[in-house]
C-alpha cells in the first residue's frame, strides 16, 4: 500500500507530492503537527508556516477529488484512514488539517478549529468572520486541486460535525463550483442568513448527501432536520439519511452510503 502526503511550502505555495510506503506515526495525543514535523524531518523540508495533507489511497489516474473536512479538535487522519478503507479507486480524498485557535465553547482553550464556536444552540452568537475566513481557504483548496486538472465539476466538499458546516456554508454560501456536498452531523452557520433569504443563492440544484444519527448528543437532531430544510430550499436533489441509533460519530450504514452517494455523484469517466 502507498501512502501519499502534500507538502505545501509556505513561501512559494509550491507543493510536494510524497509517496510513502508506511503511514505517518500516530502518537497519543494524535496533533497534526507531528505529521508535518515527521515529514519535514524525514525530507529535511523547512517546517515553519507550511502544511501535510494526508491524502487517501487513490488510483494512478485520478479524475475527481473529496475535499473533506474533520471536526473540532480533531485531525484530518482519522477520516483520510476511514476513506481509505472505502477504497474509492479513482477518487482522490483529501482531509486537511484545521490550525489551532482559541474556542469559545470550551473556555478559550486552543484546538484545531475551522472558526470560533460560541456556543452550540440556534440562537449562538456565530463566528461570521472566522467562518468566511475558513470558506475562503476551502476555496484556496478547490483552486489548487483545479490548477492540478481535476475540473470543479468533478470536485466534491464536505466534513463532519464543524467541518461539515464549513463545507454547507461554502457550498451554499459563495459563488464556488463544486461536483456535490457531503454534510455529517453538521448543522447550517450563519443559518438566520439563509433562512431569511438575506444570503444570496448559489450552487442551485446542488447534488447533496446528508446524514445524522438521531441520538446525536453534540448536535441535536432537531437542529440536522433544521438545515436540511435550509438545504432542500436550495436543491431538490439533497437526500436527508437518519441513524436511529447513531450518536455524534458515524457508523458503518452511514459509510455505506456516502460511498454510494460519492460512486453515484462522482461516476468514473
């Protein structure tokens, strides 16, 4: 098995595909910092100010791409590993690490966080600025992965939980191209703004998968059915999957149909 890692240099944004035959180490703490530091170490590549993807297993020809992004405090290893299992031969899946910052939520404390979380409630204070700030570096990644010749037509975003949300904003929210939507236990920010029809309106008809487990104790299920019918006002082509016992994590259904939704939405040309 190959293992392939992005290296993005922090002064020109050049990037570095590696190809590995072993896994990054996974350390206890599980930071994604030691992946960086691990590669940069192993290659004697300068480590400050630049990024390692970790990227699933793909095919030599790779014709469409998965952008997907983790949740708060996590890393982007777990859901590379889980795609990897999947075995999406021509689907190149990338699972970006988010960078460490303060989170309201849980006292200030400094974790990987796409933005700040005030609170977990529909009527929150929202991080309208952290998450435009994170839209726009999702959209740096869509670029790159066009300037590398997979079209935007043959890009799909998504991500758990926050990453989720980040993906649901972007999509929706800005005027980026984009194959499809994969939304996981997530929940729609900056919601008032669409509900009221204040945002405008992009990516119509959008294909859209989202699913949430119905005993989800970090985003209540209410809160999933409140943004899929945001979603369904969007696009009539969005599917809205339940998991009777599903909590805040993902389960082996769920996986089922993300795979079946991205063979079906990301077909091999």
């Amino acid at each position: 098995m190959v293992y392939i890692y992005k290296y993005v240099s922090a002064v020109d944004r050049k990037c570095i595909w590696i190809l590995l035959n072993q896994t990054v180490p996974r350390h206890k703490n599980h930071q994604a910092g030691e992946a960086l530091t691990w590669v940069c170490d192993l290659f004697k590549l300068p480590e400050s100010g630049c990024t390692v993807y970790s990227l699933a297993l793909f095919s030599s020809v790779v014709i469409t791409g998965l952008i997907f992004l983790h949740g708060l405090g996590d890393t982007g290893h777990g859901w590379a590993d889980v795609f990897r299992e999947l075995k999406l031969n021509h689907i190149r899946c990338i699972c970006p690490h988010a960078p460490h910052k303060p989170v309201t939520l849980n006292g200030g404390m400094v974790m990987p966080s796409w933005f700040d979380i005030k609170g977990l409630t529909p009527n929150s204070p929202e991080d309208e600025e952290g998450i435009k700030s994170a839209s726009k570096d999702l959209q740096d990644l869509i670029a790159k992965e066009v300037s590398e010749g997979i079209p935007p037509e043959r890009i799909m975003i998504g991500g758990f939980s926050q990453g989720g949300s980040l993906a649901l904003y972007t999509a929706l929210g800005t005027d980026i191209k984009v194959a499809g939507l994969l939304v996981l236990s997530s929940w729609m920010p900056l919601h008032k703004q669409f509900a009221t029809g204040t945002m405008p309106r992009f990516n119509e008809g959008l294909a859209v998968l989202q699913c949430h487990g119905m005993i989800d104790p970090m985003v209540p299920f209410q809160w999933g059915k409140a943004t899929s019918d945001i979603i369904k006002s969007f696009t009539p082509n969005a599917q809205f999957k339940t998991y009777p016992d599903l909590g805040h994590n993902s389960s082996r259904k769920e996986m089922e149909d993300v795979k079946e939704f991205l063979y079906l939405t990301l077909k091999e040309s």
